[in-house]
C-alpha cells in the first residue's frame, strides 16, 4: 500500500483537480477492461457492451480539497519553522547563559586578585611600616645610650675636676692656714674678675632688637676651673623669651674665661650671679 500511497500524493502534488478526476476515471476503465478480458470463456461469445458511467466532479469540492492539503503543508511547514525558531532561540540562550557565566567567573576572579593584591600591599605596607618603627626604636635608643654615656662622662669629669681642685685647695689651705683669705684685696680682685667677666659677655651679647628697655635677666653661672661654662640658670627674668635666650647665648659664646691662678679665688669665681639690663 506504501507504493500507492506515495504515488497518491506525488500525483496530488502534480496534477490539479480535474487532471485527477480524469485519471481515476481512465483508470477505472482499465480496470473493468482487464474484468472482461480474463472471463472470455475459451468459446467466443459476443461482445458486451461496456456501460462506462462517469460522475462529474465539483471544481469547488476540489479545490477545497488542494485548499486543505495547502494548509495542512503550510501548518508543516509553519511547525517546521516554530521549531527551528525555538532551537535556535534556545541556543541563543545557552550561549548567553554561557557568557554570562564566563563573565561572573571572570569577575570573581577579578576581585580575588584584586582582594588579594590589596592584601599583599597591606602586609608590605604592615612589614615596611614595622620596619621603619623598628629602626626608629633602635636609633632612639641608640641616642639615648649616647645622651646618657655623655652625661655619666661629663659627670665623671666633674668629679675628677672637683677631686682635683679640693686637692689643690687641700694643699693651699694648708701651706696659708695661718693667713686670713677673706681679705680686702682679694674681695677687690674677685670684683676685679667678675667685671672682666661680665664685660667679656656683654661684649658678644646680641641684644634682640624691637625690644622694650627696661628688660632684666639675672642668671648664676657655674665655671669650671679651666674656665668653662658648665651651666647657665636664669633666677629670675623680667623680659621675653627671647631676651633671656640671648643672655644665654652670650655666656656660652664667651666663653671661656681666664680663671685666676689663686686657687680660692679660682673656687670663689666658679660660681657667679649676674644681673643683665637692657638699657
């Protein structure tokens, strides 16, 4: 049936309406004409007459007919497209789910690297920073060692100066014990010594300028035998900071001071009290 079938439907698809109705009539005739032949008996017998009957076909039912058949094909061939439409839409859509996929794990890792170079240059930050806190500690320290070796050292000097002058004056006081020290003379050339002094100092003294007069500073002095400044302290001072920073300054620029080989007056000028003006 399959054969027939299939030539069935080519014929549909080749002739139109009433090209088939034609064939299926002549086709038909063959058929009852083929019925005769093969019953004629072997005797001859007259011929009968062939009654063929034809039926008229409607044009309008055939083409209702190809109209139907045109619309079951355009159905096929509309599902055919919905169908291919649909594949294709959904690979579209895999292939941007794809992409979208790819992206968030291009971005995540991006912002991995990103956290993770962010954190690396936080810990070199965290280990230079250490660093820098480290060697600061260790200069600080450092200097503190040297400030404090130096104040021990200058300390020490101090008593080896004091040891050595107390020796001196040990032997002094021994050969004059029976002189009296205190003497008129000697308070003369102690005020003799302390004017020296005093004019050595106001000699480099650089007195600020725009300052009011009437400025005083009055500050103690400590020498040592040789007749260096060991300290400078302001008792009491009436004028600016900055008037008494350069009292102090000239102090320490004049020094040193020649210190007299007596060694009671060279002890009596190891400390002295000066009054500073501004006139």
């Amino acid at each position: 049936m399959k054969p027939v079938t299939q030539l069935w439907n080519s014929l549909n698809q080749k002739l139109p309406p009433v090209g088939i109705s034609i064939l299926l009539h002549t086709f038909i005739l063959l058929i009852v004409i083929g019925a005769g032949v093969s019953s004629i008996p072997d005797k001859p017998k007259p011929p009968k007459k062939i009654v063929i009957k034809a039926h008229a076909v409607d044009g309008r039912v055939l083409d209702a007919i190809a109209a139907k058949k045109v619309a079951v094909a355009a159905a096929k061939v509309k599902a055919r497209q919905e169908k291919i439409a649909n594949k294709k839409r959904k690979i579209e859509q895999d292939k941007k789910r794809e992409a979208a996929a790819k992206k968030k794990a291009a971005d995540k890792k991006k912002a991995a690297n990103k956290k993770k170079a962010a954190a690396k240059k936080k810990a070199a930050n965290k280990k230079k920073a250490a660093a820098k806190k480290k060697a600061a500690d260790k200069k600080r320290a450092a200097d503190k060692k040297k400030k404090q070796k130096r104040e021990v050292d200058a300390k020490k000097r101090q008593l080896l100066l004091d040891a050595e002058l107390d020796a001196e004056l040990y032997a002094e006081e021994k050969m004059r014990s029976a002189q009296v020290v205190a003497s008129q003379e000697m308070a003369q050339e102690l005020i003799k010594l302390q004017a020296t002094i005093r004019g050595q100092i106001e000699k480099v003294w650089i007195k600020p300028r725009g300052k009011k007069v009437g400025q005083s500073c009055k500050v103690k002095v400590a020498l040592s035998p040789s007749g260096e400044v060991l300290s400078v302290d302001v008792i009491k001072n009436s004028g600016s900071e900055a008037f008494k920073t350069s009292v102090e300054r000239a102090v320490h620029k004049a020094a040193p001071f020649n210190m007299p080989a007596d060694v009671t007056l060279r002890r009596e000028m190891q400390e002295l009290v000066i009054t500073f003006e501004h006139k």
